[in-house]
C-alpha cells in the first residue's frame, strides 16, 4: 500500500486479482487442482496454533522426510 499509494481495498483486490491468477496458472499447467489439500504433502491450520510450536513440528516434519528419501 505505501510503496504503490493505495488504499487498503485496492490492495486487497489486488491481492485477490493476484491470486485468482495464480490459481488459474496452476490449474492450467499442472494435473492438480489448486488449494485441494489431497495434493499437498503437509496441510497446517495455523488459526488456533502457538506459531512456535508449529515451526517445531514442521522442521521435525521436514527432517523426517529428507531422512527418508
């Protein structure tokens, strides 16, 4: 917003335009279908979560998973 000069609900269109975009790139080039979490190796709902605790877990997740390949 301050380095472009906008306002709050242009940023936010922006952000959604941005996103909308992404969503069709992705869908158009991969066999995925954008934010289905079946297609996602780690899902996290980080709304009612310790941000702390959750990066543990996912450094430990991510350790795993490299020790395993």
């Amino acid at each position: 917003m301050q380095r472009d000069h906008i306002s709050f609900e242009k940023a936010k269109q922006y952000v959604k335009q941005t996103e909308r975009r992404r969503e069709a790139y992705y869908n158009y080039y991969t066999p995925y279908e954008w934010g289905n979490p079946q297609f996602y190796d780690l899902c996290v709902n980080t709304s009612h979560a310790n941000l702390d605790f959750l990066a543990d877990h996912i450094a430990s997740y991510i350790r795993q998973d490299l020790a395993e390949t």
